[in-house]
C-alpha cells in the first residue's frame, strides 16, 4: 500500500493533532486540551472541505495548505506597493506621486531634499525650461471664463474635481469634496450619479449627464425636461456637461444591482429603490452629431442660458471631426470639451478597457485642440482635460498641450487619504472613500477631509504659480508646447512642438487636412449627419481588404 503524497502531511497532522487532544482531554481534563480541539477540529474540518469541494482543484490537492497561498495573494499588491516597488515607478501611481498629493493636502512640507529620483538620461523623462528673467506672480487663483456670451457664464479655476458619482464615493467622501471646492472656490463635477444631498454643501458644482439621465429622467430612463430644468436652476449648478464617454470604460454602459440602490440613491437618480439600474452604453436623446449639438442647446435654454458641455474620452477619429463639423454647420457649439484619458480612473472596468481602449490623454487632447483650431472654433470652445493630472507639471504640461484647465479625480481621492488599494469596486475600501458600506464611509472625518481637499488644490496652484514664474510666464495661457521638453533618446531631446503636429487656424477649413496625419485620412469624409464610418472604411471591413 502507498503512502499519501506528501501534499497531504498538513492535513494529517490536524487530524493527529485533532486525535492527540481528544486523548488528552480523555486522560487529564483542562482548558488547554479543549482549546487544542477546537483549533485543530477547525483546520481538520477545513482540510476535509478542501478534498470534497470541486471548485477549486489546488485545494483538493494540498489541503490547508492551500489557503496559505490564498492568504499570501490577497495582500500581494500591498507587499509590492509598500515594499517591492520604487519610489517612482507609476502603478497607477507612484509613491512619490501619492506622497507629494499627502503632504500638500496635510499643509506639511512639500520639498524634497537631496536631489531628484527621475532618470533625467532616460527617454521619456519631460521637463519645463525656465527664464533668465522670472516673473512674479501675486495670485495664484487663475481662472477661465466659460460661456462668456451667455446669460450664466462662469469662471472656473485652472484646478478641480473631476466627475466622481455619490454611489461610487461615500457619502462623507462627496461631502468632504464639496466642502473643499466650497472653502478653495473651485467646482466639484457630480459624476453621472445625479446631485446628492451631500453635494449641496455650498460648493460649486458641474452637474454631469450620462446616458442614464440621473436626476433629470422620465419612469422609462427617457431625458425628461421639466426634471431637468428644475435641477439645473439650482444656484449652486453653475455649468452643464453631457457625458458621451469616461476614460475608464469608454463606449461601455453599466448596471448597479439593485441591492445597492438605497432609499438615497434611488431618490437622488430617480430611480426604483431596490431595482437593477441601467445606464446604457449609448444616449437616447440624441443619435447624430446634429442632434447632439440642438441636444446641447435646449439644455442651455432650460438651465436659463448657463454653460453647456460636453465629456468624452476619444475613440473614433472621423465621429470627433463629424462633431466639429456639425458645429460649424449649426452655427451653435459646446460651451466647453473635457478630454478624458483612456487611462482609467476611479470607475472600475473590465482590464482589457482600462489597459487597450481610448486613445491616452496626450493624443485625445491634441486631436481635440487640433481639431477646433483647423475648423476656427478654438476661441469660442473652452477645453479642459483630466487624465493621472496629479502635481503642478502635469497642469503645466496639460496646458501647454491645448488644455483651458484640468480636473482630477485620483489626485483628489489621495487628498481624502486614498491609500490606492484599488479595492474601489468591491465596498472594501480602506479609507472609507470609494464604499457605500456605512460604517467604513463613517470612519471617514469630513471637515478634516475638507480642509486637505481644499489646501491640495491650493498647493498645487501655488506650485504651478511658482513654476510659471521661473519660466518667465504670469498665466498658465501663456504656456505653450515651446515650453515643455522631453528626451526621445539618450542624446536627443525635443519640445513638444517639434515633437507633435499641430493645425494652423483655420487650416481645415482651407483644406489643409491632406498636410496632417489622422486629418488626411479622416477629416473630408466625417459627415455631421452619422457617427458612422467613412464608406471607404465600411468597404474594407467587409472585403477584409486593405
């Protein structure tokens, strides 16, 4: 007879071990040998699940054991983020990145002494020049007017928080962020989950419309204008922005089971409490780029003349140039464009939609800029861009690139103390930010949060002022691609206006798209009439041809 695989050792010593105590007990009563039956009875029990149990074959194999393996995973990213990984490798984020976020958050010094850790030979490696002859800068509350022919125009602040939805955040985190832009006078995008009590803490708001219409839709999911208008007077809504698409799952829709639609969220969204909520991948109040752009319209008469814009992470060439050319065509245009990375960000997606769809933040927001500019719009549409903008530089480079502003959304979630545990999609959140579990979401001290939210974007505005004067500038309007370079190789380095193509005003008007990639191939055949694709594109797919 063969002995058992050695596999199975652990096991047989519970068993053992189980036996040895009820022998002890037998002969000499006493608390130790009853806790003794109880530990091993468990690891015993654990042991014969293990070899019964079909779902999980390691297990059956190495019973008990197993688990430790389990157990070892669990914290495995912990383990390589606190203690594997350097100080400035980006996973998502860097410990240096999250650390410079904490410290200007908690107002302690945010200086680092003894030189940089970047490899400035490596390529990849930007920087900002500076000037010879420094400005001084006396304040650093830069802001851009948006809708300035309008009846509500509204000047918002170079920095601010990114659309971040009540139901993806605790309540005390969406009040902690709202209390922050009230105190440091930037706004705070609500997010496609609709306007929250916990949004109305006085802070200005940028009220975000998904294609789930939250808070402004009919029993049947339906756009519903009197709902609509009813919100969108509020004082505290100072601008409007139609979510086409987020950088964390572009193109895709979503659902939030109903065991986690409460009586809160079920009031705030309009919706049933209890029931499945779906928020489809496409919009039903629009379907053409014409349509969007009257959509965009009505949504300004209702709100009484306050700006209206849109969201959209870029896919699709020839459906962003159908959009511009439907703004030209109509005479009528957003307000505004936010650019949203295809990098990911708070809303949990499936890997292969953060890691392989959307086009990065850099690309997104240069074909945008690129593209208002060619058709002569750029001075009437404001651009804003969020995507891993975390310090002064990524403003400053954002800027340069063709951003009005930027939003964040990570880098104020570290300011709520986000310890990046990215356990954002399970209610296991740690700091009690991304949860609706209460008593986690509890532990969470909003003034406190408050006040770091509020001095990290006040610190990051101070930084950027500084670096703005060392390069000789006074606004962050000043910036330019000239002014940020980056190393491509070990002895060459470029601006990233020799490094980028950019379109002259009005050049695609001109017919000057044939001089430029993407716009040669896409630009005379996107019609404002469809999103589809140009025919000679559809030919191909169905040939296979190339």
């Amino acid at each position: 007879m063969s002995r058992p695989p050695r596999r199975f050792l652990v096991y047989a010593l519970t068993l053992i071990g189980l036996a040895a105590c009820l022998i002890g007990l037998a002969l000499t009563p006493g608390w130790g040998w009853a806790l003794g039956i109880l530990a091993f009875a468990a690891l015993a029990a654990l042991g014969t699940h293990d070899i019964v149990q079909r779902r999980h074959t390691v297990s059956r194999n190495y019973p008990v054991t197993a688990h430790l393996r389990y157990l070892l995973e669990s914290f495995g990213p912990e383990i390589r983020q606190y203690f594997i990984q350097r100080d400035t490798e980006e996973v998502p984020f860097s410990r240096e990145q999250r650390s410079l976020v904490y410290r200007r958050a908690k107002g302690t010094i945010d200086k680092q002494p003894f030189g940089s850790l970047e490899d400035m030979q490596a390529p990849g490696y930007e920087w900002m020049n500076h000037s010879l002859a420094p400005a001084t800068i006396d304040d650093d509350d830069f802001r851009v007017t948006v809708g300035a022919d309008r009846a509500r125009p509204y000047d918002v602040s170079v920095f601010n928080v990114s659309a971040m939805s009540f139901g993806a955040l605790s309540p005390n985190a969406i009040s902690a962020l709202n209390d922050g832009a009230r105190r440091g006078g930037f706004y705070h995008d609500t997010g496609e989950g609709g306007i929250s009590p916990y949004h109305r803490r006085g802070g200005d708001l940028v009220w975000e419309i998904g294609s789930g219409y939250f808070g402004c839709r009919d029993a049947n999911g339906r756009f519903d204008a009197d709902r609509f208008a009813e919100r969108a007077t509020d004082e505290a809504v100072k601008m409007i922005e139609i979510k086409l698409s987020q950088g964390a799952k572009p193109g895709h829709g979503g659902i939030l089971p109903g065991a986690k639609v409460t009586a809160e969220i079920a009031a705030t969204r309009d919706v049933p409490e209890g029931q499945d909520v779906v928020s489809p991948a496409a919009h039903s109040a629009f379907s053409t780029p014409r349509e969007l752009i009257d959509f965009v319209c009505r949504l300004r008469e209702l709100s009484g003349g306050k700006p209206v814009g849109i969201k959209l992470a870029i896919g699709h060439p020839w459906e962003w140039f159908a959009l511009v050319k439907a703004m030209r065509e109509e005479g009528e245009h957003p307000d505004f464009v936010v650019v949203d990375g295809g990098q990911g960000g708070t809303g949990a997606a499936p890997l292969e939609f953060a890691n392989r769809l959307g086009m990065p933040l850099t690309d997104a927001l240069l074909l945008v800029h690129n593209a208002l500019v060619g058709a002569g719009l750029r001075e009437k549409v404001r651009v804003a861009a969020a995507g891993k903008v975390i310090s002064a530089f990524d403003v400053a480079r954002t800027i340069a690139l063709g951003a009005d502003w930027c939003n964040s959304a990570r880098g104020f979630m570290f300011s709520l103390g986000c310890i990046q545990a990215r356990s954002c999609h399970n209610d296991r959140c740690p700091s009690g930010v991304a949860t609706q579990n209460a008593l986690r979401g509890s532990r969470l001290d909003v003034p406190l949060k408050a006040e770091r939210v509020q001095r990290f974007q006040a610190g990051t505005r101070e930084a950027l002022a500084e670096m703005l004067g060392a390069a000789g500038l006074r606004h962050p309007d000043e910036l330019g691609p000239e002014h940020i370079i980056r190393r491509v190789s070990r002895h060459e380095v470029r601006t990233l206006a020799t490094l980028f193509d950019f379109v002259a005003p009005d050049a695609l008007l001109q017919g000057g798209a044939a001089r430029h990639a993407i716009f040669a191939d896409y630009w005379d055949e996107a019609t404002p009439d469809s999103w589809a694709p140009p025919v000679r594109l559809q030919q191909l797919r169905e040939s296979k041809l190339v």
